[in-house]
C-alpha cells in the first residue's frame, strides 16, 4: 500500500493558507485605505457642495445684474447656465483632487481623448440638443411665453433648456421638444409680432349686391372691439361657388393669442350673420339639383305613382297562376 508524501501535502496546506492570508491581508488593507480616505471623502463633498452654492449665487447675481438691463433675456439664461456649469464643473475637478490620490485633470482628459469616438457616437444626440439649446438662446427666434407652432405641436413655450424646449398645448399638455428639431425644423412663431391677420370665408347668393354685402361686412368689422383699429379690413370676392358668391374677410387683431383669436372670429362670425340678416342678404347652404328627364327614372317614377289596388290585383293574378302551374 502505497503511503501519502507528508511533504507535498504540507507544502499544500501551506500554500493555501498563505493565500487566504494574503486575501485577508488584501481586505484589511483595502478596508483601512477606505477608512483613512473618508475624512477626504467628506471634504470633497463639502468642496461639491461650496461650488453648488456658488454656482446658484452666481446664477441670481447675473439675473439681479443684467436681467432688467439686457434687451434679449435668453442671452442672459445662457450666461447663467455655462457660467454656472463651469463654477461647478471646477468644484468637482478640485473634488477629485482631494477624494482621489494622484487624480490630476491631465488624466481625465487624457481619458476623454481615449474614448472620444465612442463618448461621441454613444452622445451625439446629447451634444446636438446642447449645441441647438446654445444657438436657439443666443438667436432668440422666440421667447418664454410666446405661442409657437411645431410639426403636430402647438402651445405656449413654458421654458428654454439647453437639451429641450417645453411648451404647454392649448387643451393643456406638456410638450417637450428636443431643441435639435426646433433649430432644424421650420417653426411658426404666433406672437413674435404684435399684430395678427385673420380671415373666414363668407358666401353669398347670386342675386345679392356684392357691394352691398362688402359694406355691411366692413361697418361690423369696424364696430367689433376684438378687431384692430390700427389696420383697415379688407372684403374681397375670391370664386364662384356652387351655391354661392364667395368672399373672404380679413382682419388684424392686436394681440396674436390664440385666445384672442378665437374669441375674435367668433364675434366677427357672429356679428356678421346679423348684419347680412338684417340687410336682406342671403347666406344660401348647398343645394343639389336632380335631373329627370332620363327614362328609366320616368318608368320609376310611374311605378311610384301606380294606385296601390291594381298592383294587389297583379299580386294576385300571379299567386293564382303560380297555384295553377304547380297543380
């Protein structure tokens, strides 16, 4: 019977406890660094949030500052927001310095430069929105508080951020739109102008006076309070219609709102219809006219008109020979 090597299996024993040894020794030390470096931890924090602090006192110095002095108020929101990123982009570098032995920002944009092509494909559409955010607060094309039109979204632009744009819809939905599409995008700014050019289409039947209809259209527009003052309405004749005699109305209001808006047709619309009422002037609706003087709508027509006891009679005489023939 062959006897074990005491050696080898010594030299086992101890190699395995001199690795356990080694991993705790490993832990201990790791666990000791931690705890030495907490004391830097905490600093670090206090420095983050210093430089937080800083970042907001800067950001209401600029508004307090330039906020009632500067024409264009969205060049000062962009003042604010890179001045104060870069206030607490500098407390989290001095930050690193101080949790982190041998961190310098050499390394980290040594780093950044490694991973560029991947950091740029994996944020491109972060870094298009931030550049669109930059230019759309330094260009201006509109303004918080304006009402825009973009793609299938309308509303009231509620506030400019540099990733994307939030505007509230009319029935009263929050929208966010990245700024990439706003800047790329055609967009339709309501109220970038004081006045606003609205229209309806009015029609008219063919043995009325279009002067005199013109007339009494422009004495209602002149009388409604919602209609600019400022700009003289117009009444113009535009087609022939099935039915009618089109014109179109224009008008400006003073305020481009879409309240105003609505609130402006539906009083033109109104006080329109009373006018022409009052004048005698008709508004036909559409009127379809049948022809009848084909023949087979005469022999239908004929059939309708045939008394209700002959075609009883020739109801009968059929059952009977229908009877007949299948006895």
């Amino acid at each position: 019977m062959p006897t074990p090597d005491v050696s080898r299996l010594s030299n086992t024993l101890t190699d395995g406890v001199t690795i356990y040894q080694q991993v705790v020794y490993t832990t201990q030390d790791l666990a000791s660094g931690f705890i030495e470096r907490i004391p830097y931890f905490v600093a670090a924090l206090i420095v983050l949030g210093i430089f937080w602090l800083l970042s907001i006192i800067f950001k209401k110095v600029v508004h307090k500052t330039l906020g009632a002095r500067v024409r264009h108020q969205n060049l000062v929101k962009v003042f604010q927001r890179i001045g104060g990123a870069l206030i607490f982009f500098i407390g989290f570098m001095i930050a690193m310095v101080v949790a982190i032995p041998g961190f310098t920002p050499a390394k980290l944009i040594g780093a950044l430069g490694i991973g560029s092509v991947a950091i740029g494909f994996a944020f491109k559409d972060i870094f298009q929105n931030l550049l669109s955010g930059i230019l759309l607060l330094i260009s201006e094309p509109f303004r918080i508080g304006d009402q825009i039109v973009s793609g299938d979204y309308e509303g009231t632009v509620e506030d400019i951020k540099i990733r994307a744009t939030t505007i509230r819809t009319y029935d009263g939905r929050q929208v966010v739109i990245p700024n990439s599409d706003l800047y790329t995008s055609a967009l339709t700014v309501n109220t970038a102008y004081k006045q606003r050019r609205l229209q309806v289409e009015v029609g008219i039947g063919y043995e009325d006076d279009i002067e005199e209809a013109k007339a009494e259209i422009i004495q209602v527009l002149k009388k409604a309070d919602t209609v600019s003052v400022t700009a003289d309405p117009s009444v113009i004749a535009t087609g022939f219609g099935g039915s009618s005699m089109d014109l179109t109305v224009r008008w400006f209001i003073d305020n481009g709102t879409q309240a105003n808006k609505v609130a402006s047709i539906h009083q033109v619309i109104v006080e329109v219809k009373k006018a022409l009422d009052a004048a005698g002037i008709n508004i036909p609706f559409p009127i379809r006219t049948i022809d009848l003087s084909d023949p087979s709508v005469k022999t239908v027509v004929n059939d309708l008109n045939t008394p209700d006891d002959t075609n009883k009679l020739d109801k009968t005489q059929t059952s009977d020979a229908n009877k007949t023939a299948i006895e």
